[in-house]
C-alpha cells in the first residue's frame, strides 16, 4: 500500500477507538507545528532529522486530509498530475522560442508556468 494511504488508513483506524481530535483545528495545528520543526532542522543541516520532520509533516497532512474527508493519496495524484500538464506547457513554450528549456532564466520558466497556471484546461 502506498505510504500515504497507509497514513491515512493508519488514522481513520485510530479514530474508530477514539484516538484522533474532535475537530479541523488540531490537525491544521499539528501541521504548522511540524513545519516549523522541519524547518529547525533544515537550518541545524542534520540530514536525518530533516528526514525524520519531513516524514512527519507528511503523516500531519495524512491526517488533515482524513478530517476533511478527503483521501490525500487521491489529492497527491490529482496534483501530480495538474504539474505534469502545466509543465508540459513550460516546455512547449520553451520550445516554440527556439532555446532549450536550460537556457531560459528561472523567471521566463515561472511565467510559462504562471501563464499554463491560468488556463482553465489545467486547474
């Protein structure tokens, strides 16, 4: 099972025994928190411990999308896929101005991205 929706599962088990907050803002506070302890450790530069934060960031945002009803292996998806269709915009646009991709700034890739951002086909 995907890690993420073994996250999730992992959660609704839990609340069925009462194991879980009574409402959104728990979740949504427990993400902020970990956040912040990710990014203590990305300035401490200890590798391990961004992984064990990171990881706990992930399993947070499990849990919110459980209490909003949502399944976050099914929202990864629907985001994974809305990138790859923006970026394959970013690079027909890179293409059509005659450069390879590498030789546009970071700035003319961002309003690629922007511009394929704002189509209603890729929302």
């Amino acid at each position: 099972m995907p890690a993420l929706r073994w996250a999730q599962r992992a959660g609704e088990k839990t609340s069925h025994v009462g194991f879980d907050w009574p409402d959104i803002e728990g979740p949504r506070a427990k993400v902020s928190e970990e956040i912040t302890e990710l990014d203590e450790a990305i300035a401490k530069g200890a590798r391990d411990e961004i992984e064990h934060e990171l990881g706990d960031v992930l399993f947070s945002l499990c849990n919110l999308a459980r209490k909003l009803g949502l399944d976050g292996e099914d929202a990864l998806r629907k985001a994974n896929a809305r990138f790859a269709k923006r970026f394959g915009v970013v690079e027909r646009r890179a293409e059509a101005s005659g450069r390879a991709l590498r030789e546009h700034s970071l700035e003319e890739l961002d309003a690629y991205w922007n511009d394929a951002k704002a189509e209603r086909t890729l929302k």
